[in-house]
C-alpha cells in the first residue's frame, strides 16, 4: 500500500475527516469514481457476483485534507464476508498505527 502525506497540517479538531473520492478499478475492466464507501461497497458487491473465484481490486482513497491512500484489495467470492472497501482501508490504517505509524483513527473510515 502506498500513502502520500497530506499537503495542509492536520486540524486539532475532534471532526473526523472525510473522504472527497474514491477510485476503484479492476485490471482493465471496470473503473468508477465515488464519493463514499458506502457507494463503493455496493458497486463491489456487484462486481464480485458476476466475477471468478478472486477478485483484485486498485483503489485511491483521497480525504478532504489532501492525504491519499492506495493500495489493491483482494477479494476471494467464497469468503463468508461481503466485500467492503471501508472495512479493509480501517483494517489497514489499524494496523499501520499498531505498527508504530500514525494514528489514522482522525479519519472517516468504519470497520463495516
């Protein structure tokens, strides 16, 4: 996964920072951009159910303050779980923090 740092300092504020767009896209097949998770989700779910056994899929996250988050989320179709975007970034940022990086909890991302 790659980060790029955000090109304004952080706010002390309490607000959580929301997401401004995602990118998502399958290797030269399907793209999108969207304005939330929720969206991506839904769009995701709808991909892997006419898909193969494994899906891979690119996706940007930028937040509202510049900062943007990369990466490839690899999804098998018989996994129990549905597939959510939201939840593998949180799980990303959860563990970039456990491992001594930043605390990404200021941004607006769910473990749904």
């Amino acid at each position: 996964m790659n980060m790029q740092s955000p090109s304004s300092a952080m706010d002390d504020t309490d607000e959580k920072i929301e997401v401004a767009r995602i990118r998502i896209g399958r290797q030269n097949q399907q793209s999108a951009v969207l304005g939330a998770f929720r969206e991506a989700d839904r769009l995701l779910g709808s991909w892997v159910h006419g898909a193969g056994d494994q899906v891979d899929i690119d996706f940007e996250v930028t937040f509202n303050d510049g900062y943007v988050f990369k990466g490839r989320y690899e999804f098998w179709r018989k996994s129990r779980r549905r597939p959510s975007l939201s939840r593998h970034v949180y799980e990303s940022f959860l563990a970039l923090w456990q491992g001594g990086g930043s605390d990404m909890s200021r941004y607006a991302v769910s473990n749904a």
